[in-house]
C-alpha cells in the first residue's frame, strides 16, 4: 500500500488548500487548452487529496478524475464538485494499482502526492502512470527536492526517505522521499518515459523559517514497452 493513513487525519482536521498551483495550469494551458473537445480529453489526478486540481481539470471542461487513499478527502472533493454543478469521477484507492484500464489517459498529474512514498512505491507508481497514460500522453509532476525543511528530520527509512518528521510543513504528512534531478531522471527512464522539462522552484513560509525546494516535471510516455 501506497497511501499512508496520516492523510486522513490530515484532511479531517486542517483547512488544506482549494485551488491548483500556478505550474499546473501553465502545463494544462500548454498542452491541452487548445484541443476543440476537452470532454475528449482525460485526465487523472493521482493522489488528490480534497480535489483542487480536479476541480481546476473539470472547470475547464476536461473529463477530470481523481484518486485517493482518503475517504475523507474524497468526499470533500465530491461536495464542492457536486455543489457547483461540475462532473467529475471520483475513486478511494491505491495509486501502486490504479483501476483504470491500459492507455486511458491523455495525462496524469502528480502535485506532491507520490513525494510521500517509499522508492520501491514510487517505482511501482511510475509503472502504473506509464500503463494508464496513451503512448504521447503527458505526466506532470511535482516533487519535494533534498533541502526541503524535514530532510534528516525524522526516522530514516531509506536513503532519502524520512518519516515522522519533527519539525516544517512536513510534519504529521507520513513518509517522505526527497529527491534531486539525477534520481528523478533516472527513474523516469526506466519507467519508459521521456523527460521533457524540469524546473526547480524554492521559497520560504512561516516568515522565512522553513523552505520547500520543489521539482517540477513534465515527461512523456513514448511507446508501450
């Protein structure tokens, strides 16, 4: 299993945010605006939490579709949907084994929830983006990169891979694997994909007491393997 449990505290007992990130719909924008039928267009949003990308992708006229671990953060994404009169299909589950059938998607998104994973789950995520995505489909990614408040802050599972982080933005969200640009090409290579971009954001919170260093990726699945 994939999805750590922490998740459902998470959306039970704090406001979390309700709107997609700005890299998100410059990637959207790019890539998909310009289709004639966005109904035609699917897109899955891995990991989704209470669904503010989701909301974004069926706003904009896709056929949007989210996935989580968290009943609580699914039913939270299904109201607010449901309560502006938008559509868009919902599903508890594990992303290590999506229930979607082979080159169904046109895209995938990923904003931060495959970063909260051992590697040997992040492989098995990547295998099953490849397996759902069309060949030429897109996978959007972010991911939390070493030099994020939290790295060396907790119990080390793995090289790079920490939980019960103690202090920063981190705390309380289960494992985390930080990632830097040579790890994440590599196994996005080996997933059968080609990286296409990769930019790398950082800023401060709490008034400049933690950093959030993130990568952000778009890669491409060629040709089924």
């Amino acid at each position: 299993m994939s999805w750590d449990s922490a998740w459902e505290k998470v959306f039970q007992e704090q406001e979390w945010g309700k709107y997609p990130p700005e890299e998100l719909i410059r990637f959207i924008a790019r890539n998909f605006y310009g289709v004639k039928d966005r109904k035609s267009v699917r897109l899955l949003d891995a990991g989704c939490g209470i669904g503010a990308c989701t909301w974004y992708l069926a706003r904009e006229g896709f056929s949007a579709y989210g996935i989580d671990g968290s009943s609580t953060g699914i039913a939270i994404a299904k109201r607010r949907i449901d309560g502006e009169g938008m559509q868009a299909e919902f599903c508890i589950g594990d992303l290590v084994q999506l229930p979607y059938p082979d080159d169904y998607f046109d895209g995938v998104v990923d904003v931060v929830a495959i970063t909260h994973n051992t590697l040997p789950n992040v492989k098995a995520i990547l295998a099953e983006f490849y397996r759902v995505l069309h060949t030429h489909g897109k996978l959007f990614s972010m991911l939390f990169a070493i030099g994020t408040t939290g790295y060396g802050l907790g119990d080390e599972l793995e090289r790079n891979t920490f939980t019960n982080i103690r202090e920063g933005p981190l705390r309380g969200k289960g494992a985390t694997h930080f990632f830097d640009e040579k790890e994440v090409k590599s196994l996005l290579v080996h997933s059968g994909f080609e990286v296409i971009t990769m930019e790398r954001s950082s800023r401060t919170m709490n008034n400049q007491k933690y950093t959030i260093n993130l990568l952000d990726l778009i890669a491409e699945k060629k040709e089924d393997l």
